[in-house]
C-alpha cells in the first residue's frame, strides 16, 4: 500500500499534477501534467470502466486506470507516476 510519511494511504485525484510519460510504451521522457479526469477499469487492459473522483496510488498500476490530462492527452496507470516517485527515483540515481 502505498502511504505518506505518516500513514496515510495516497490517492490520485482529480487536479493532481503527475509526470507523464507520452511514450505510449513509458520509456520516454517525463513531463507534467494535471489530472482532469479518472476511470477505473472494469479489468485490466479495458477501456470500460466507472468515473471516479480519486483512487487510491495502490490502484493505479498497468492498464487498471486511465486518466485524463490536460494537455489534451490520455494516459494509461503505468504512464503516470506522482511526482514524488519521480523525484525520488531520480534521487536515488534511477
């Protein structure tokens, strides 16, 4: 489960700024984005799904979840990371 610093759990919300990555495959460069809009898959890989309003970080993995960006763009879970996982991996040398 994925927590802050003090316990509790991270949720992707609408309005969220994330790092985006635009290569459909996510070995591109990382650039930001805000978060206009979240689905939550009916299963993994579907384009079905149920608009929500935040999700838990643990959700978003692989194709679970798509989000809607503002700069006009689409985004499959595994193309999102929050900016602090970013940054953070960038710390660490990643």
């Amino acid at each position: 489960m994925t927590t802050n610093e003090i316990g509790e759990i991270m949720k992707l919300k609408v309005g969220d700024v994330v790092s985006w990555n635009s290569d459909s495959w996510g070995r591109g460069s990382y650039k930001d984005a805000v978060v206009t809009g979240i689905q939550s898959n009916f299963k993994n890989g579907s384009k079905d799904g149920v608009s929500v309003e935040e999700i838990d970080w643990v959700y978003v993995t692989e194709s679970n979840v798509i989000v809607t960006l503002d700069n006009g763009h689409w985004a499959w879970a595994y193309q999102i990371k929050h900016k602090w996982t970013l940054e953070f991996n960038l710390w660490e040398g990643e």
